[in-house]
C-alpha cells in the first residue's frame, strides 16, 4: 500500500483488499486494494476500477464491515472490506465518507417525521377537538342530535346496569317536580326525564334533551330543592348543549369521521363517548353557565339554589370524592356554593315547596316498593 506521496506500504498492499462487485454482473470478486492518489481495485494485477477518495461514500452494513459505494461507478457496485488498517486508511483519507448516507439520512428523517406527527397529535388534543367540537355543536341538526342521545341512552343504561324507576306515586311525583322546571326553565314537552335504578350518586343530561337522576343521589337527598337544584343544573347543560359537545370532544378523531361519513350510531367512539359523558367534568365555563341557570330557575319558582350544592357536598363528604359520583362529574368549589349563597340572600326566595312531604316521600321511593325511603 502506498501513502499519498507515492511510498509504498507493503503490508497494506499486499494483503487482500475485500469482496467487489462491479454493479453490472453478480460476479462476486476477491479483491486487492491500492491507495495512492485513489483507491484502486484490482483482481489478479489487473485494474478493475479506480474510485477518487472524494466520490467513495459509506453504504449500510453489518457490523464489523465497510460497503463502500461510488459516486462515478455503476449504481449498483459496491466494495466490502474487513481489514481494520484498509478501513483505518481509507476513512482518514476520505472526507466525504458520511456525505449523502441514506440510512442515516432516512433515520433522521423518520425522527423528524415523528416528532412532528407527536407534536401534531397534542396539539390537535389540546386545541383542535375541543375547538372543532365548539364549532361542530351548533351546526348538529336537532333530529341527528336526538339520535345520538338514543343510542348514548341505551349504552349508558347498559353500563350502569340501571334499569327505570316506574313506582306509580313516585313517577307522579317526578313528573311534577320536572314539569314545574321545566316550565320555569322555558322548555317546551319534547325533553325526557326519569330515574334510573342505580347505586351511583349521580344525575346527567344526554343529547337531545334527556335528563336522568341515578337513585343513588335521590337516596342522599334530604329535601325536594336538592334534587330539583341539581335537575335545573342539568337542564342548563342541555339548553347550552354541552353534552353534544362533550360527546364530539370525548369522542376525539373516531367520532369527527363518523359524523363526516354518517356512521355515528355504529361507531365505537360513541360507546366511550357515553360513558364519559356521566364520568368527565365539563369545562369550567360550562359549569358556571349551568350554575347560573340552576340559580334563575329555582328563583323563579321561589326556591334557592344553595340546596343543590349542600346535596354535592354532602355527596363529597360520603364518598370522599371518588368513584363515579356526581362530584366527579361536576366538581364544586366553595367558591360557587358562595356564589349559590350570595345570590339567594340577594333574591330571598320564598315561594311553596314544589312537593308535598307526602309527594316528596313519594319521590324518595320511586324505584321500590312504594313505601318511601327516608
């Protein structure tokens, strides 16, 4: 082997260079290796190629080899060698080795690529759900927001095993208390309301104008203004629509495609999307508007608000905040129960209770025998 200035390295230039192929056939050469001002590759003292050092570039390869490629020779020619001091030369005199490396290059990119995509999907997360559900609720034609809250309907009734509650005298009685909501709340008789036989403390209102109580909360419930309390708040989550922008929202990218295709009713997003809709928390902004209605519309018909949030605290204190209960779904703060209480002082409700202490004992047993649970 010669060095640069043309003296010879006989161990180098005698030993074997490597394997070589030409790119043209699939012969498979053994050959020996001249560096002088290029590398030269010869088989049997004839010159089969000469690569200058500034064309020779690193190929993929297993471990412990060298495959080097050739800017100036055929695409598919290649050269792998083994000896440590050929690879120790000819990667001290070629610059470009790393230049244009494919695998290292497509490596790169793959991690970019990724990266991105990561950086993508948060962002979609954080940002363009929650606002493609805020722009999506309003253009939700009524008869296709009645359909999802079928198909949620039944989904959650599954999940929570909880069959209706159909006591004649209790069933008079809910239906009083609702409708007397309802009308100071401005619904018309299209909304629908029942109570579900359930252990969870828990109420929550579905697209499509549905509203349910879990009997777990009626059971902790010590007057009618409590349930009525949080039933208005309910009704302030529908007038709003906020469950049809839960579901969209929770629903992610699975439930945006099958609005866009028209496959919500069979789409598996919508059976996880049901669930949440009793299990997450709205927004912030949604509970303080649900709460201003809840206050509006008990003062309307001559009761106070602060009852329903005495019910989610006592709920809180039992259950210690977990599980599936209705402060799970609806955390309260001190500072909205104060909030309840200001605006009680300021109104000073003091209309008729909206049941009797018969209709109300009525109420408490809708889902058993008739007798009332106190």
């Amino acid at each position: 082997m010669e060095s640069d200035s043309g003296q010879t390295n006989s161990a180098a230039a005698s030993a074997p260079g490597g394997v070589f192929f030409d790119g043209v056939s699939n012969r498979r050469r053994i050959v020996a290796l001249k560096l002088s001002d290029a590398l030269e590759i010869r088989e049997d003292g004839a010159l089969l190629a000469r690569w200058a050092f500034h064309d020779i570039r690193r190929a993929d390869s297993p471990s412990g080899l060298l495959r080097l490629s050739c800017l100036t020779a055929p695409p598919l020619a290649r050269l792998d060698i083994r000896d440590a001091g050929l690879i120790a030369a000819l990667v001290a005199r070629c610059d470009t080795l790393e230049a244009d490396l494919p695998n290292r290059r497509g490596v790169a990119a793959i991690v970019g690529w990724s990266l991105a995509a990561a950086v993508s999907i948060v962002l979609v997360v954080l940002f363009g759900v929650p606002l493609a559900a805020e722009r999506l609720t309003p253009l939700v034609p009524d008869s296709f927001e009645r359909r999802i809250g079928d198909v949620a309907e039944a989904q959650v009734k599954v999940l929570f095993d909880g069959k209706p509650c159909s006591n004649p005298a209790g069933q008079a009685a809910f239906a009083k208390l609702v409708g007397k909501l309802r009308q100071s709340a401005g619904f018309d008789t299209s909304v629908q309301s029942g109570v579900l036989a359930t252990s969870v403390p828990n109420a929550f209102a579905l697209p499509g104008g549905k509203v349910y109580l879990f009997d777990g909360l009626l059971e902790k419930a010590e007057n009618p203004d409590e349930i009525a309390g949080v039933l208005a708040h309910e009704l302030g989550h529908l007038r709003h629509r906020d469950s049809m922008r839960e579901l969209i929202h929770n629903g992610g990218t699975s439930f945006l495609i099958g609005l866009l295709f028209g496959d919500v009713t069979g789409s598996g997003a919508l059976i996880f999307a049901s669930r949440s809709l009793v299990t997450s928390s709205y927004s912030r902004d949604a509970e303080t508007n649900a709460d201003s209605f809840a206050i509006e519309t008990m003062h309307k018909l001559g009761r106070p608000a602060k009852p329903m949030g005495e019910l989610m605290f006592r709920v809180t204190g039992k259950e210690g905040g977990k599980g599936l209960s209705l402060v799970s779904s609806h955390p309260l703060t001190e500072d909205r129960l104060a909030r309840m209480d200001k605006a009680d002082a300021a109104s000073r409700p003091d209309g008729p209770p909206l049941l009797s202490s018969a209709e109300w004992q009525a109420l408490k047993g809708i889902c058993g025998s008739g007798k009332g649970k106190v």
